[in-house]
C-alpha cells in the first residue's frame, strides 16, 4: 500500500510535464555531434524540453528537480521497424532467406493472432519488453487481424511508450490462411474504431510489402491514407531475390521504390518509412531524398536472414533521413543499442568485403541514428534541443564494472556495446515518466528535491 | 553462518567428483550432430562422463541425483582466445583496424599491469564475469609482466574454471614501455615459479605475433616449450596489412604459418592455438591440419577491428581443428554465447558478399565449435560423451517468456540467441560444482536427492 501511495504521488508530481533532470546529459545534434553536459540540468517545461544548462537559470529554481547523481541521461531511443506478432519467436529458425523465412516462420506465427487469447499472452510480453529497454517510440507492425491490432494498441496505450501502429495489409502471394479478402474496408473498420482512442499510440498504414499487396489494395490503401491522412511504413529491398520479384510483378516500374510511389504510398503524401533499403538505386536515393522517406537500417535482420549490407553510409551522404529498426524476429534484439552496434559492425564488414569508398560509422554517427534520426518519423524528437518532446532515458552502469577512471564519453560508449535491460534505470516519453517497467513498477529510491 | 555451513556441505557432498545430474541434456557429437536427451541422465563418476541416459541404470541408483528439473544442460563451453587486461577497456576504441588499435588502446592498458594494485582490481573484475558467464575453459593472454600474470591464475584458480594462462612475450615492434629485454629469462623464472602452483591454471607458451617477436626470443621459446613441454598460443593473419608485415620481416617463409612453424611454435611439437586465421593459404591450411593447430575463430573482434570474416565453412571441410573465441576486448563480450551467433552471422555475411560456395554455418555447427570444437584444446571436453571430462552448464531459461509450446532444440536455440549472465543457473568443471559467481556465492536451493 506504502508502494502504491508513493508511486501515485510520484505521477502526480510530474504529471505537469514540467521539472529538472540533473545528470550526466548526452544528445546529438548532428551525425557527427554529440553533446556532452557533465552535471548538467534538462529543463522539461509542459512536456517539452526547454534547454540544457551547465547552471540551472533561476527563472527555473522552483521546479521540480530529480537528481539522478552521477547517472546518465540521454533522449528515448527510436526503433523505426519492428513486428510485434513475431517477437515470440525471436531468436528461432535462422537459418533461411526472406521469402523461405516469411513462408515457414512469420506467416505461421502470424495466422495466431486470429485468437485473442493467443495474441493477448503475446503482446504483453512484446510490450513489457519494449517498456524495459531503451526504447520510448516505435513504429511496429501487427499482423492483418483488427482485433488483435486493437489490443496490441491497448496493450502499448498502458506503457506509456510513444507508438505507432499497423494492422497489416496482404491480398496474394502469401499463404491463403493470411490473405485478406476485405483488406481495405477491414482497415477502414480498424482505423474508425481506434480513432481518438489512445494518448500514446497512432495508427500507421501498413501495406506489408509491394509482392504482397495487389494494385487494387494499393489503390485502396492511398485513397484511406489521405482520407486518415495517416503515415506509412513498409519494407523495401531487402533481398536480391525479392527485389526481382518486384520487377516481375510491375515491369512498369523504375524501381522498387518507384513501385510505391506511382501508388501515391512513398512520401511524397504523408511520411513513410521503409525498412531495409539493402539494394537500392541511385535514381531510388534521389526519389526518397525528395519525398523524405526514411530509411529503417535493421542490421541484424538483414545478417540473420543473409540478405546484406545497406550502405548507410552513403545514405547519409546523400543527406536522406536515416534510423534504426530492430526488426523482430528476423532481428533478435528489442534493443537499439545493439542495433548501434550492429550497425557500426556491418557497416565494417562492409567496408572490407565490399566497398572501401563507404567508411564504416562511428559509434557517434550510430548514437544519431537510434536518436535524433529515427526520432525524426515523430517529430521533434530523439535529442534535448529546445521545442523537442522530452523523451528520456536514465542510465545507471555502475555494474559495468572497470579498474581505470573513464571518461563521460566513454562511459556513454560501453553502454552502447555492453548495457542491457539492467542499466535503464528510469525512462521519461513526451515529458512523462513511464518507470521502466510493467512488472516492477516504479523506482521509487530517486532523490526528490525541490518538491513544492 | 548458515549459508557458509550449507555451502560447505554442499561441496562436501559433491567434491567426490561422483554424481547424476538429471535435465533436458544436449551435446554434440560431431559438427552437424546435436544429441538431445530430453528428462535425462548424465552420470559423472570421478569427475568424468561416464554416460548420458533416458533411464538411470540400476547400479548408478545410490549416487546422488541433483534434479534439475525442467532446464537445460550443455556441455561447459570453451573460449579458446582471450586478453584478461584487455577486458578493463572492452566496449571502447572501437573505430580503429588492428595495427593502430593495438598501439593506442591494448599496449597502453597493459602497460597499466606493472602495477599490482591495478592488475587485482582489473583481473578480479575479469575473473568474477568469466565465472559468471557459461565458459568452464579458457586459453588467455596476460601481459609481459610476470607478477601480474601469477596474480591472474590466482584469481583464476579460485574460480574454478580450468585456464591456460600465459605470460606475453614480445621484444620488438612495440613500444619500450612493453618491449621486453630479457623475455626469455622472465619467462623461465615465470613458469618456475607457477609449476605445481595450481590445480585448475595451467600455463601457456604466448608469443604475442610474429610482429613483435624477434627471430631469437622465437628460439628461445621453443627451446622453453620442449623444457617445460608447453602449449602454445598466438595470432595468425588477423588483418591484411599484419599479413604483408610479417611478409617484409621473414621473407623466406613461404606464409605466416610457416613462420612459426620454421620456430617450432606451430603444432608439430605441442597443442597450439591461433588466433583469427582470416586471410590464410591453401597451403596453410596443409600445414595446420598435418600440425593439428587448432584457428580460435573470433567473429566479434575479427568485425570490430574492420578485419574480415575467417573462411569457417572452409577449415570445417578440410577438418580443421576450430572453437570459438571471445578475443576481448577487440571483442567486446566474454559470451562464448554471442561468440556462437556471431559466427553464423558473419557466417552469412561472408556468403552474401563475398564466396557463395562457401554456405553459411548452422547453429547446431556454431553450438559444435563453442562446446567441443575449442573443448578439444583442453583434451576430451566440450561433450557429454563418456569418458569426457565432466564440464556442465545449467540454463535456466524461464525468465524468456513465449507465448507458444517451445520443442527442446528450439528452446537451446533461444538461449544461444538471447541468454546472458542472468540464464546461468549452475556450472560445474572437471566433476567440481562452482556455481556461477564469486559475489553470490552458490544457489543451495537446488533438489538434492538420494544423498547418504
């Protein structure tokens, strides 16, 4: 009871959106700037931030501050791609490329969630997780089912996670048992029935990828994206094989890409997202640079499934917007920072086995893409700039144990290779403080000063 | 008291080296061969497997059982290339290739290690996340400085886990703080001093690279190998630019390996290791195999300095003898765990980009070189078979929830995926229970059963 009273009374504190973190703060600017504030205080003023300061200005003396000692803090990090219904077998049947993986892994998994029993046990793992890592905003694919849509929303509503959500669209090419008859007025339904429903989380139109969906589906889909004027995500040349396959069933096409967008679905609408980007055109890069469509760079879903490399590197060259996905299951890690470092290492490999004038990324550049880049498909989020969303992560790594003394940055860099679920000690989304997670409530240990 | 009193009775009971352990037990035979025995029976006697069973045979019925219920059983695994000084800086530094990396993060740190204090602090944070970790065995460099090096398999002995630890030498191509005047002599005066020592540390024979090892210290060593008939353990062709340098120094030998073998330090006289094994010739390979020189494949550290990908598929078929290892902290992880994906995804990276006749590994053969692939190095362990030594890890996976019934195989497949520390449940070594961790101590919550 003690427990419940001091949690309720810590929510209704900070439930104004407006207080002081004090700590070890780190935000990027740009791909190749990060900002360190050693003891520095993040001023959240209705939820956004206000500034970082060395000195706490005075006008701000009589505000909340949390003292989070000698932690660090840095913005929530944004996971651009993932698929809920899959988390649950994460980690499993490896062994196979995209097309072989969708048929004997993904799909199976996927039909289940025509059971709501099923989908609840599953989700509420997916969201428990999702609430304990690093993450505080995500763009995530459900499955084709309305129902168990809903409850993956409702399930996020409660975690306090910034999400957007898809029920899946696929009409041929895919097991019958998944091809939807009625997709279009199915996601209609959905999209009446989940509007003005939650705080947190946001419908996102979700065509699972261009050999899925018939022309008249995307037809459809681009008359309810601007009817709901919703965002969009879906995949795009991951795999050679599939690549081909898009120049089969649309000869017509420049690119892959250019598939999209005669459908009105790349960008140039509503923001989108599309995951992969292994094998992509230079006439492709010049088409997404100018509808400003994001790249989601998953890089271990594109080892595990053998698919490649994307060559981030000149995607950020050519100034495209950029984030990272962890793409469950065919990535087997919620976390963005191993997709940090899974990004820097395959970008490494790149480099050696395939192309010298790509250089691989640093691990700054990586802390920008699972920040400040990703963050970008919501907004002004992922960095501690005045007017962005304050997003948060507290990061306690004194079990990282180490004989030497180690610099702010260097501490900020063993986090990203070596932290888990153990080092996110507290996590703030849209100036709220969520806790870390479902299970275990709060950490209530936090020293409070200031309170009025 | 009471936990010291259970604790020692609990070794008491089980330090005759004689016991049952009952679990879903898995091991591999041979590289594509994983023996899943699921309720079953390994039986230990004398520290040694004496066999796995589906039923516990009768004349086994008055040993003692330790039930360990529903999880999982594996051989203990074995890391067979690692840097115990290097782990103080893992996770940082990253942005480097080897030649550089060495000169400004590894020798600078190791030169730390002239210093006492510094090394217990370093080598006991070393050693405690080794016991926690499911490695039982371990081949690891130390640095040139004598005292610490005998500081670390004091630590190392205390653990329980069976370690080959070596002394560095090195006496050219590095900096004078770490060039070494009289390496032969403090090698000698080294291995003096640890004969007898120890029950569960061995030493180890470690010329650095034929880099920083001049053609006399070469002679040298080998005359100390057949004195005190030693093992050996060294790097060979990480990096391109390494491979062209040892090229220049030793123009007659007709490839780095042969280098050393011309100094009889390349397996013909003893066991010998090497690390990396990236860029090596057909001829090479001729001469390993002959030699029986065991390739440490080390997928982390090979990403992470930008070094390549070392042709496994290609040693598998010419039956090479190959393990895993963790390399820290050009690794950043001591997990023989991730050192088993890291290798099929490399693995797959390697096929997409650069040799498609060579497929990719499997799990079951990434499972084959972390257990009794490397196991092999330290004699027979790595597997259950009979006569093995009696090395077990017990995994308790129930903190990876699923929403769906998991087969056994898919289960261990998950743990090699996604476990860590927390997953360990209990270790045993050469018949020893050591538990996990030297902060917690033993879990005495276990079953025991038909104990007199």
């Amino acid at each position: 009871m003690v427990f419940l009273f001091r949690r309720e009374r810590c929510d209704f504190m900070l439930n104004t959106g407006s207080f002081v973190l004090k700590g070890n703060i780190f935000y990027s600017k740009a791909p190749d700037e990060i900002i360190c504030v050693p003891e520095g205080f993040i001023v959240c003023v209705h939820g956004k931030v206000r500034g970082v300061y060395e000195v706490l200005p005075k006008q701000y003396a009589n505000i909340n501050i949390i003292d989070y000692g000698d932690k660090i803090i840095i913005p929530g990090l944004t996971d651009i791609h993932t698929h809920a219904p899959q988390y649950s077998f994460r980690g499993l049947g490896m062994d196979l490329e995209l097309i072989e993986w969708l048929n004997r892994n993904a799909f199976p998994e996927e039909a289940k969630y025509s059971d709501l029993d099923y989908a609840g046990k599953a989700y509420t793992i997916f969201a428990n997780d999702l609430k304990k890592s690093a993450t505080t905003r995500a763009c995530i694919f459900g499955t084709i089912h309305v129902e168990a849509t809903k409850l993956l929303m409702d399930l996020l509503e409660e975690t306090g996670l910034k999400c957007m959500v898809g029920k899946v669209n696929m009409d041929r090419n895919c097991p019958e048992y998944l091809c939807e008859s009625g997709s279009v007025a199915d996601t209609r339904k959905w999209l009446q029935e989940v509007a003005h429903e939650y705080e947190n989380v946001t419908p996102i139109l979700t065509p699972r990828f261009f050999p899925a969906c018939s022309e008249t589906l995307l037809e459809g889909l681009s008359r309810i994206q601007k009817e709901f004027n919703l965002p969009v995500q879906s995949h795009l040349s991951e795999n050679l094989a599939e690549v081909e396959w898009v120049k089969e069933l649309f000869p017509e096409a420049l690119s892959y890409g250019d598939a999209y967008n005669r459908f009105e679905l790349f960008g140039k609408e509503a923001p989108t997202v599309m995951a992969h980007c292994v094998y992509i055109t230079e006439g492709e890069i010049e088409l997404m640079k100018r509808n400003g469509v994001f790249v989601a760079h998953c890089p271990e879903s594109n080892t595990n499934l053998s698919s490649g490399i994307a060559p981030v590197r000149a995607y950020l060259n050519h100034k495209l917007n950029v984030g990272l996905g962890t793409d469950m299951a065919a990535g087997s890690s919620n976390s963005i920072f191993k997709a940090m470092t899974g990004a820097i290492q395959v970008s490494k490999l790149r480099w050696r086995l395939a192309d010298q004038s790509l250089k691989p990324l640093t691990v700054e550049e990586a802390f920008y893409l699972g920040t400040k880049g990703g963050g970008a498909f919501f907004g002004k989020t992922g960095s501690f700039e005045e007017g962005y969303e304050f997003d948060a992560v507290v990061l306690d790594d004194s079990n990282i144990l180490h004989p030497q003394p180690l610099t702010l940055k260097e501490r900020l860099e063993r986090i990203i290779y070596l932290s888990d679920d153990r080092n996110i000690h507290d996590k703030y989304v849209a100036g709220r403080r969520i806790g870390k997670a479902i299970e275990t409530g709060f950490d209530n240990t936090l020293g409070l000063t200031g309170v009025d």
